[in-house]
C-alpha cells in the first residue's frame, strides 16, 4: 500500500461519509480516522509563527534573540511522554469528544493518550509508559516535532 | 514568489541555502536531527523542526518525517541540497504531489539519468562518447571476463547505483577482476540496495572535467563553463579549479566547446530542468568521455559562482518558481580564476582518519578574494555520524597564479584548533610544482602521498 492508495481511501471515506477505516494484512496494518471540517485542517490550525516552540531553545551564540519559553518543571526524562513523529497535536479524537487523558488519569503503556496528525492521516498515539499523567505540555491542534515532550506523568 | 522554503539538508550547504533565501527574502525552514541540535544551519534559519535521532536513516533520509514538517510548516517549496535525498526521484514526486515544490530536476529526468548503465545509453543517443564499457549491466563472470577482454585492461568496475565516487574499484587483470566483479555486487547491495554493477575502460592520468548546466521549463538549456576536479584522493573530491588548465592548454583550444555543447546535448536528451553537472573524463591526447551527469547543486559550485558572477542556488531557486532563462550561454562571461579546497576533519598524518570533536579554537581566513562557506564555528562539536567536511575554502584571483598565491596564503591563515583537518595536505597541494604548473591528473593526490610517505619514513 502506498501513498496514492491512502489518499485514495481517505478521498473514499469523504465521499462516503465514513469516519473510520480499518485494514489488517499479514505484516502491515492501517488505521484512517476522519475529523470532520474544522478541526482537522493542519495548515489552518497553524497560524502563527512558532519560534521558540520547536524543540530545544538555540544555544546561545548570540544569532538568535532568545524566545520566550514556557515555564517548565525540571524534566524527568523516564516520565515523559515524548513525540515520535511530526504532525499535529490533538488532544480528543475529534472536536466535540472529550480528550483521551487529562491531568490526573492514569495510564498504560497500551493506553492511548493523543492524535498526532500528519499529512491528512491520524495516528493514535500510546503511552509506552505506566503513570498518571502530571501536566499536559501541548496545546491542542498545535505542531510538535520529533522528540517533543507531549505529557509529564508522576509515578502511579 | 515562494514565501516560505524548507532546507532539507544540513551542514555548510544548509547554510549556503539559507543565505540565498534570505538575500531573496523568502523565510526558511530547518529541519535537524537530534545531534545537530546546535548546529549553524538550525540557527540562521527562520523556523527549526526536529525530524529524528542522529543517523540520516532515522532523519535527513526520513521522506515522510521531511514531508511532515514541511506540511506544518506551510512551506512553498523545498532544496534538497546535495546527498541525503537530492537525487531520489520518489522524493520529488512526493514533494510535487503534497504541492511543495522540490528545487530541483523533476523525476523523469532524475530517473534517465539514474542509473548509470541507463546515462551510458541516454549519452549514446545524444551522440556523445562514452568510455568504452559493458553495454549495461554486467550479470556473470563469464559476461565480466568477456567485457574486459573487449575493452582491454585495466578496467573500472563502477555500481550502476552509486555516486559520489562510491561503488568503484579497478582491476588489471582477469584474477582481480573475477574477485572485483564479485565484491563489487556485494558492496553495491549493502551500500545502495542494488547489485548492479557495469563496466568502463580504466583512463589513466586523466582530467575529471565537469560542465555547469541550467535548464528551465521551457526546453532552454545553457552551460556555465567547466571545473576541473582532477584533484582526487580516493575518488573524493579535494580540490577543484575553474577554469581547467587543461582546456587553457592551445593544444585543445576547441575541446571547451565540442564539450561545452556535448554537455547541453546530454542536458536536452534528458528534459533537464534546474541545476545540474555534466561530467567528463579527459585523456592526454584530448579525447573526451561522457562519465555522468549530477542532478543537483554540487559541493564545488562556489567557484563557478566566482568566476561568473552568476548565484546559482539563486537561481535554482528562480528557476523552480518557473522563471525562464533570460541568459543564452554566450552570454555567461567567465572571467579571472578561482579555486575551492574541500577542508575535512582528517588527520592527514595518520591515513586520514576522520577527526570529529569539539572545535576549541576557530578563526577562518579573510581579505580581498577569499570566500568561506562552512557552518562550524569555535565551541561547536562534530558529530561523528555525517561526513567529515568542515567547509569550503574559495579564492578568487585575475589568474591562476593569482588565485593559487591567495589560497596559500589564506590556507596559512586559517586555525582550527580541537580537531585535525585537513589544511596541511592541502597546503602541500598548493605548493606542489606540477599543481602550480597546472600539470596534473588523477592520479596526482596519490603520487604526492607516496612521494610524502616516502619523505616521512626517511
């Protein structure tokens, strides 16, 4: 299966109406789940320039006016919950549901705990950690890039 | 007009990339992996997104990772640099099918020229000589053993995917070449995923003369004059000169031309479009082979840059946005001389070992006529998972004397201190008799070494 035949589906799907599409073969499985209009959109959901956002702050060799970051707790780098792909963060499967986790929840390596969406397809992201979930470090519909922490967690 | 364009690429060429869009006032995006946290490229640059851990198959070759930050990122388009993915045919249609333009030559033209069993053909029907070879792939040894003995040894037993002077090894005899034959395919497969390996006549003390070319999308093709890259230890680049010495020679005062021409044949038969170089093989008699053709912006091309005036990733760039060519190739005047030394992390001393680590103390030469692009800067560490370029030094001068009389002084000048480089070696190069007489070939860089070795154990 390649790109064309995903589009394909996807177009398919809209068509359709169908909102979600599973497909299992021997060593490969696909899962497609549509947002409808309005909170899917990458390029409308990112609308400003994001600097500071990306990643680690620049090392100070003075190219760079050093953007404003976030106050943050200092990281405990086994309890958090970090990126594995670039995309768009999305906090619940769609607009109107509730996110899958949220500050206090605990969970499972198996659990899932955000969308991260890229290039129209919607990946369902899992925990891979046990814990309760500290803080939440990612606006909804923002960009992450790979290796950015998503969710601090505390031990269970 | 692009607005936003995503580098996809690191290094010093990254950096060159940037500058250019910035000069054009389009913004930039960097994409990194995790050891190139703090390197040049991801600090010019406008916007900075991290795609993966160190090694290139986990980050710069990452094609859906790239894609991904462009689409976050909202980039118009997207240079691919040279290496990594900038001669993937699939990347290009990806980029082009998610609407981003890729600066570059599209697929079709990529895929003529990819395979070099297929450019041998593509140069046969462009009526341009190619060094006597296998017609193809070769399969068996009985076929090897049968080629050679057409062509006569020594034979270059080159992999039909490889590149950058990768996949290359050259036998003698019929022993050598039934063990070359065989490694060869085994390196291929491990290497570039592909088997494939061809024959060519091993041309002894030649002249490596490549032709800059541009297309646009009208058809229009044009050449910017050559680079003599004659100046090779194992098959990598060190130093490179524009123009050749070699062509300057009165003996061949028509070969620029035939070349030249012979160049935008090849250029055409392929429906090229943007930048791209023709590359030759030269012999001592002033016969001319086509060898390949790259479709990309190559490492040397700052010094076709100096002797033309012409910005060539500018012009990529011009020319992806759809912009015709309003130069006809008599129109490029090239003027004066210019040579680039390649400075890697490699001790010189100890067989070129790469040398990554921290650089304690950076101080890069200057004045009139010298040009540097390098993204290293002092407190920066190498990582040891990419290529050992630090950067590229340029000397511009009137003429060839002058120009070599900057570069050695420009070499002495230059201090890098945490790590080995290379600048001694080339120093030795600059200083050589037969360099400065312009009298070289191939073979050049490991005659110096053995003469040196020689010196040394004395």
């Amino acid at each position: 299966m390649d790109l064309k035949d995903i589009r394909a589906i996807i177009d398919l799907m809209k068509k359709n109406s169908v909102s979600e599409f599973e497909l299992e073969k021997q060593d490969f499985k696909i899962r497609l789940k549509r947002v409808p209009n309005g909170g899917g959109s990458a390029a409308a959901a990112y609308d400003e320039p994001q600097v500071a956002a990306y990643g680690q702050p620049p090392t100070p060799i003075g190219a760079q006016p050093a953007a404003a970051a976030p106050a943050q707790l200092p990281p405990s780098p086994e309890l958090e919950i970090k990126s594995p792909m670039i995309g768009t963060f999305y906090r619940a499967p769609s607009p109107d549901a509730a996110p899958y986790v949220d500050v206090g929840v605990e969970v499972n390596p198996d659990t899932v705990v955000c969308i991260i969406e890229a290039m129209k397809v919607m990946n369902e992201i899992k925990a891979e950690v046990k814990g309760v979930i500290a803080q939440v470090l990612v606006q909804n519909a923002k960009p992450v890039e790979f290796g950015q922490a998503l969710f601090r967690l505390r031990p269970a | 007009m692009f607005e936003k364009i995503l580098v996809a690429n690191r290094g010093e060429i990254a950096v060159r990339i940037i500058r250019a869009c910035k000069e054009l006032n389009i913004r930039t995006v960097a994409i990194y992996s995790e050891a190139d946290a703090n390197s040049m490229h991801v600090q010019l640059a406008d916007e900075a997104i991290c795609i993966g851990k160190a090694p290139a198959s986990e980050s710069y070759l990452r094609i859906d990772r790239i894609v991904s930050a462009a689409e976050i990122t909202d980039v118009d388009a997207l240079h691919p640099g040279y290496g990594f993915l900038a001669e993937n045919g699939h990347f290009a249609d990806v980029c082009e099918s998610c609407n981003i333009r890729f600066i570059g030559p599209n697929s079709r033209a990529m895929s003529a020229l990819g395979d070099k069993a297929l450019s041998r053909a593509l140069a046969k029907r462009a009526d341009v000589p190619t060094p006597p070879g296998s017609e193809g792939v070769v399969d068996t040894e009985q076929d090897a053993l049968a080629v050679a003995k057409r062509i006569g040894y020594p034979v270059m037993i080159k992999a039909v995917a490889g590149g950058g002077g990768r996949g290359m090894r050259v036998a003698h005899n019929d022993i050598s070449l039934v063990k070359g034959f065989h490694t060869a395919r085994s390196e291929a497969e491990k290497a570039f995923g592909n088997s494939g390996v061809y024959f060519e006549k091993y041309i002894e003390n030649a002249h490596h003369i490549e032709f800059q070319v541009l297309g646009d999308h009208k058809g229009n093709v044009i050449h910017l004059g050559e680079r003599d890259c004659s100046i090779q230890r194992r098959n990598q680049k060190v130093v490179e000169e524009c123009p050749s010495p070699l062509l300057n020679n009165p003996k061949f005062r028509k070969l620029r031309e035939k070349m030249g021409k012979a160049a935008i044949r090849i250029a055409k038969e392929a429906n090229y479009t943007n930048a791209g170089t023709v590359e030759f093989l030269v012999d001592s008699e002033g016969n001319y082979y086509f060898l390949e053709m790259n479709k990309r912006i190559q490492v040397e091309h700052p010094i076709t840059e100096e002797v033309t005036g012409i910005d060539l990733v500018r012009y990529q760039i011009m020319l992806a946005m759809g912009e015709p060519l309003r130069l006809s190739t008599s129109d490029v005047q090239v003027r004066g001389h210019a040579i680039e030394c390649r400075i890697n992390a490699e001790d010189p001393f100890d067989d070129f070992r790469p040398s990554p680590g921290r650089i304690e103390m950076y101080y890069q030469p200057g004045g009139r006529g010298v040009r540097v692009d390098s993204h290293i800067y002092a407190g920066y560490t190498i990582p040891p998972t990419y290529d050992s370029m630090l950067g590229k030094l340029i000397t511009y001068g009137r003429d060839r004397r002058e120009a070599m009389d900057k570069m050695s002084r420009a070499l002495s000048e230059y201090m890098i201190t945490g790590i080995k480089t290379t600048i001694s070696f080339e120093q030795a190069i600059l200083q050589d008799p037969n360099f400065r007489r312009g009298v070289y070939s191939t073979s050049f860089v490991d005659q110096l070494l053995s003469g040196a070795r020689r010196e040394l154990m004395e």
